[in-house]
C-alpha cells in the first residue's frame, strides 16, 4: 500500500513537473515579452518600402476615423513597424494623442511606462495588437 502511494505521488510530481512551464506561460499571456513577440512579427513581415506601405494602408483602414491618418504616418515614419502599430493602439485604447505615445517612445520609455502613464493594462494593448494582425492577415 505505501508503495502505491509513493507511485501515485512520483507520479503527480513528474506530471506537474512538464505541466509548470505551459502554466506559467499562460500566466504570462498579455506581458510586455508577449508584446515584444508580436512586435518582432510585424517587423519581420514588412521589411520593402512597398511592404511597410501596405501595413500603413492596413492601419488606416482598420482604425478609419479612430486614429487620424496623420498619427498613422507619423507612427510609421519615426518607428518600426510593430513600435508604430502598438503606440496607434495605445492612443486608440487611451484616447492620447499619438504624438504624445510616439515621443515617449522614442524618448526610450518601455511599452509598459507607457501603458501604466496612460492608464492601460497591458494585457488590453496585446488583446488588441493581436485582433488587428488576425483581422488584417499582418501576423
């Protein structure tokens, strides 16, 4: 009998110890490093001039009157690709100018300074990001 508790218990321990890292990935889902991953993803598909011109037509169109065209090119023009999509979400989710989330930016501040500065969780921006690079095939 002890020993088949000793099984049983050898067992749940092995079982817990494969089952953790996908645990504490879920946990992690809408972290700035999840956010890092699908800014790397923008970046590596738009790499052309003609590439980065069709993401801009894509933002445009997927936040047509939410965010101001001119925000949309301002973003492109001074970011990457990914950094230009997160701060036009972040000034669609905050109602921010997009000049203001550009320049913090570019002044070195991590995505999640700037999210916590707005008044945004950070699993909102990533929801988002997301929704757009499914809805408009940019993933």
């Amino acid at each position: 009998m002890k020993v088949t508790i000793l099984k049983r218990f050898s067992a749940l321990v092995f079982a817990l110890l494969f089952l953790l890292p996908s645990i504490a990935q879920a946990v992690q889902k809408g972290t700035e490093e999840e956010l890092k991953e699908r800014i790397g993803i923008s970046n590596k598909k738009r790499v052309t001039p003609k590439e980065i011109k069709r993401f801009e037509e894509k933002l445009k169109a997927y936040f047509f009157e939410a965010v101001p065209n001119d925000v949309v090119e301002s973003a492109i023009k001074e970011l990457t690709p990914g950094d230009a999509l997160t701060a036009i979400v972040i000034a669609n989710l905050s109602k921010k100018p997009g000049s203001e989330i550009i320049k913090m930016k570019k002044a070195g501040k991590s995505w999640s300074d700037i999210t916590n500065t707005v008044g945004l969780k950070m699993k909102d921006v990533v929801k988002e990001v997301k929704e757009f690079q499914k809805t408009s095939g940019c993933a």
